[in-house]
C-alpha cells in the first residue's frame, strides 16, 4: 500500500509533536491532500522558489521554517508566497512545515548542533513543562577545554558557508568550557540564567541592543562571550539528522536533503 500524505503527517508530528510548537507558531501540514501518494521527500530549511523548483521531482517538501507563519492575504502568483504555492501545486508536492516543535526535542536543531561541537551532559537552556529532556536550545561542557577563537574556526569547520560568516564578540584567548547555545534567532535567551552562568553564547540573529548590553554585562563579569552565525546555517545540520529519522520510519520512501542555500545574504563588504 502507497504511504500517503497523512501518513507522512503523522510520522512527522509523532517525530516532532506539534504540542512542543510555540504558541505564534504554524507549523503542520501547510499545503497538498492527505490521500495524495508520496513516494520521495526533499527536506530544507526554507520553502523558498530555488527549493520549490527542486521539490517538482518530489511528492512532498518537508521545511523548518513554516511559509505561512504570519497572515496572508493573497497568493497571487507575483508574490513570493503565492509563486512557491503555486510552484508547488502544479507539481502536486505536498508542503509541511516542522519548526519550533522540531526545535525542543531531543534530537532537535540545539541538540544536533551541541552534539557536532561535542558537548557533554547538554541540557535545554529552558525546559519544555513536564519534559526536562525536551526545551528551547542547550547548554553543556566542551570535552576539552579551548578559547573563544578556536570554538569559532570549529563552528567555520562545521557549518556551511554563508557570506555574513561567524561574529564574535570577546577576546580570541579567552579560555572556554562551558557553551550555551540555541540554533536560529536566539537573543531572547539572553538572560536565562544558565546562559549568563556560560563562558560563551552561540546563536544567530544577535541584534545591536541586546549584543551591546550583553557584552557590557560580560565585561563587568556577568555574562558570556558571543558567537553570532548564519541562521539558515545552525539550523541546516539538522536536516540530515531529521532525514535519518524520517528513512526509520517511513523505509518506503526516499528521503532527500536539500544542499541549495537559502542563507538570504549574497557577499560581505569588509570595511
């Protein structure tokens, strides 16, 4: 019997429960018929018009950051949203999105990365209620003790290339065990307690304000040095891991990762 949408569904949501999503979020099935076929899965990071044309030759997209996160009032076809959805459509490729409930479970965004840097005893920096294994990024001790410009280059090792690269905010030297961490936008983590209590903070999207008043807080002693890396790119690593779990449970079907880059930035002027 052909594994349909609805099953792929619900593998999805048993993997990545939807109860584990925050609140403004919109995650799920966002597009396509739950008896529809599906035979082959493209997994990205992002449903943008590069990696809808690539999932034509697919029977259903699998992205971690929902199209339709914020209100839509058309999807006509001279709108981005519009064109991927039609894109997509005509190729009769389902669209799902799994994204903050991917984000808190075990094997989710923060515990792939934490596990690529080798951190040991990683905990969530903030539990999920009812599950302390489960919660939004992770914070653990290094196997080895390194500084602040080494974690760096490892990071450049591990993570894909992306023009805006890694920025850092701390001294090269500065010795580092402890690490904090939390895959995509993460400034809203800045002042948990087990983030303060770290030798650095990894994250993206560090806006001006809350990095200054972070690093001020550093240097007067309370708070942790800073790295600054590519959303799309702390998030793409999990994509494999969550491939490995989708062949597992759906053996039937072949998985695929994505190796376009959705990264939205093209080149760097250094000044």
């Amino acid at each position: 019997m052909a594994t349909t949408v609805g099953q792929v569904q619900a593998v999805i949501e048993q993997l990545w429960p939807l109860a584990g999503a925050e609140g403004w979020d919109a995650p799920g099935l966002l597009a396509g018929s739950p008896t529809a076929e599906v035979n082959s899965i493209l997994l990205a990071v992002d449903a943008v018009a590069d990696t809808a044309d690539q999932a034509a030759n697919h029977d259903l997209l699998l992205v971690h950051h929902p199209l339709l996160l914020r209100g839509v009032t058309s999807i006509a076809e001279d709108g981005y949203k519009g064109s991927v959805l039609s894109t997509l459509i005509r190729s009769h490729t389902a669209l799902i999105a799994a994204h903050t409930n991917a984000d808190v479970v075990e094997t989710g965004t923060s515990a792939v990365l934490a596990q690529r840097l080798g951190l040991q005893d990683a905990v969530p920096i903030v539990a999920s209620s009812g599950n302390p294994a489960r919660g939004l990024g992770r914070v653990g001790t290094l196997a080895e003790p390194t500084t602040l410009g080494r974690l760096a280059r490892l990071l450049g090792e591990l993570l894909p290339a992306t023009a805006s690269g890694i920025r850092v905010s701390g001294d090269f030297d500065a010795p580092i065990s402890s690490v904090a961490l939390c895959g995509g936008a993460g400034d809203s983590l800045l002042s948990e307690p087990a983030v303060l209590a770290a030798d650095v903070y990894i994250t993206s999207d560090l806006r001006h304000h809350p990095a200054s008043e972070s690093r001020e807080n550093s240097r007067a002693g309370r708070g942790p040095a800073l790295i600054d890396v590519s959303h799309w790119a702390s998030e793409w690593l999990w994509l494999e891991q969550a491939a490995t779990e989708l062949r597992a449970a759906l053996p039937d079907v072949t998985v695929t990762v994505s190796d376009i880059r959705t990264d939205p930035w093209d080149f760097t002027v250094i000044q």
